[in-house]
C-alpha cells in the first residue's frame, strides 16, 4: 500500500513533513516549495543515459582525485534556498557536503 498525505493539494509541507511522508511511501516522491510530486518511472533508454552520464563523471573525478562525489538517483538532493528536494540522476557535490539534520540516510 502506497503512503498518502492528507490534503497534499491543498497544503504545503514543511521539508521535515516531507520526510515524514516519504519515509512510509513506496515510491519515490520530489519536494518542490512545500509540494509533493510523483516522480515517473524512467524508460530503458533514460536509464541508459543516466548511467553512461553518472560513470563519466565518477571516472572523471575518481582519477582527477577531486574533492568532489558523484551521487546518483538514489540520493536526495535539498537545495534550501529554492525549499526544493529532487533526485537528480547524477549530481556532483562536494565530498564533504552536509547531511539535512545532520543524519546520514
């Protein structure tokens, strides 16, 4: 069964909130200004593409010896400037970025 927040339409969440929901669901969700979206199912090719394009850029850095991670979907980014949380398909941040309350997930 699928985790549902009451009055998602009509409401807007905090990040912690959201956090709260997503933690219950089975699917992946983004948080964009207090609102949750339903991520869609990526295809074959799309999936092909974003690993091409992550393992260019962890080859890139792994043997540039960067200071500098490559993250996948499966990590959340939170930008708190824009109150925006996605899972982009591949992210560079730097290695020592922080935790959101301070947890490691």
């Amino acid at each position: 069964m699928t985790a549902r927040f009451p009055l998602v339409e009509k409401q807007k969440l905090s990040f912690d909130e959201f956090l709260s929901f997503e933690a219950q669901a089975e699917e992946k969700y983004e948080f964009i200004d207090g609102k949750i979206k339903d991520m869609a199912e990526a295809s074959t090719d799309h999936n092909d593409i974003a690993i091409n394009i992550y393992a260019y850029l962890d080859n890139h850095f792994f043997e540039n010896e960067d200071q500098y991670k490559v993250t996948n979907n499966y990590t959340m980014i939170y930008i708190e400037d824009y109150n925006k949380g996605r899972y982009p398909d591949a992210s560079v941040v730097e290695r020592d970025y922080e935790y959101y309350d301070d947890k490691k997930k």
